[in-house]
C-alpha cells in the first residue's frame, strides 16, 4: 500500500465532512446535527489512516485531537442545554457529547506514552464515579440518554485506565462481569417492585451489566500474556 494513502483517506474525509457539515448548518441552522454529521463523516476515513498509518501521530497529534474531541463534545452539551434547557435534553447532549469526543480520547491514550498520562487506577475512579452520576442523573429525571451517557464513559474510563498501565486479574475481571449483572437484575427488580419499570431504568440495568462485560471482551485476548 502506497506510504501515502492513509494520510490521503484523511484528507477525503476532512474534505468531505468540512463542506457538508458547513452546507447542512446553513440549510438547517441546527448546530447539533450538523457537527454530528461532519464529524460521522470524518470518523471512518480517520480509523482507515490511523489503523493503516505506522505513526499517526505525526499527522495526529494525540493532545490536538483530545482537544479537538473536548471541544466538539462540549459543544454538543452546551448546544443541548442553551436550546432546550431542561435536564433530560441536556443529558442527550452530554450523550451525544460523549459519542463524538470518547473516540477522540481513546485515541490520545493510545497513542500518548503511559508515563505522560495519569495513574491508571485514577483514570479508572474517575471514569467510574464520573459515569455513575450520569446514571443516576438520568434514572431521577427519567432519561435513558444518562444510562447510555454512562456507558460510553465507563468504558473509556477503562481503556484510558488499561493504556495508563492498570492491569486487572482475570479473577477481577470476572469478577467485575458477574457484579454487573448483579447489579443490573438488582435495578430492574428495584424498578419492577417500585411499579416504575421506564425505559431509564431498562438501560440502566443494560448499562450497568454490559460496561464491564464489554471491558472484558476488549481485554480477554490481550489477558492470557499477562
């Protein structure tokens, strides 16, 4: 493969999402959709040159793009809470938020060495404590989009974590699935009892079972060479 083509799929997709995301904010003059679209753009021709580029960082530097990606998520928030104002609107957009700058950071922990990051275990708390108040911000005013805001923290938190050097033991690890399950038939008997079965309270169980099985899945491979 020609040396050039990863930083030349970068370049179609800044091309094509820049114009077109411009285009649909002048047509529609929501912000939203069109940075979600520009950015939905970019991202796929952004994975072709970083998976196929030996050093992406010298295209990609790993603290530009976490900017970038703060910046564009915290975008989405702000957008979210100006428009509407009212809670369950706001955690959509931390949703949506989340979405565009959680690839953006995974990307800088990746690439950024593990001594210039954080301690892993903070990451981890931070991520953990973090999620858990979007959960519960959204199963109090009734949203799923706290739950799946959750989710995607909870999981960048733990990547971010095992890049920055935390290693758990497969016991840990499984021990991690099995609390989450739980954790997860807790909620949904709690919401069952309470006579307030909502779909909050659905994706929180699904959230809280699914995050640390997903964290195994993306481990278990790398888990048997520790």
């Amino acid at each position: 493969m020609n040396r050039r083509a990863p930083e030349l799929a970068l370049l179609t997709g800044v091309l094509l999402a820049a114009p077109i995301g411009a285009f649909a904010l002048w047509a529609t003059g929501d912000l939203s959709r069109s940075l979600l679209t520009g950015v939905g753009l970019l991202y796929p021709f952004a994975v072709y040159a970083i998976y196929h580029d030996d050093d992406p960082t010298g295209v990609l530097p790993p603290r530009a793009v976490a900017v970038a990606g703060t910046i564009a998520g915290a975008v989405l928030v702000a957008d979210a809470a100006a428009t509407v104002g009212v809670a369950d609107a706001t955690l959509r957009g931390t949703f949506l938020g989340l979405l565009v700058a959680a690839p953006a950071w995974t990307y800088a922990v990746m690439y950024t060495p593990a001594r210039a990051l954080p301690p892993g275990r903070v990451l981890l708390l931070a991520g953990a404590v973090s999620g858990a108040a979007l959960l519960l911000a959204g199963f109090y005013v009734e949203t799923p989009f706290g739950a799946a805001a959750a989710l995607v923290l909870w999981i960048t938190g733990a990547i971010a974590a095992r890049a920055a050097g935390f290693t758990a033991t497969p016991t840990a690890r499984l021990g991690a699935v099995a609390g989450g399950v739980v954790l997860g038939v807790a909620v949904l008997f709690a919401a069952l009892f309470a006579g307030s079965v909502s779909p909050a309270a659905v994706l929180s169980a699904v959230a809280l079972a699914l995050a640390p099985a997903v964290y195994y899945g993306l481990t278990v491979e790398t888990a048997s060479f520790e």
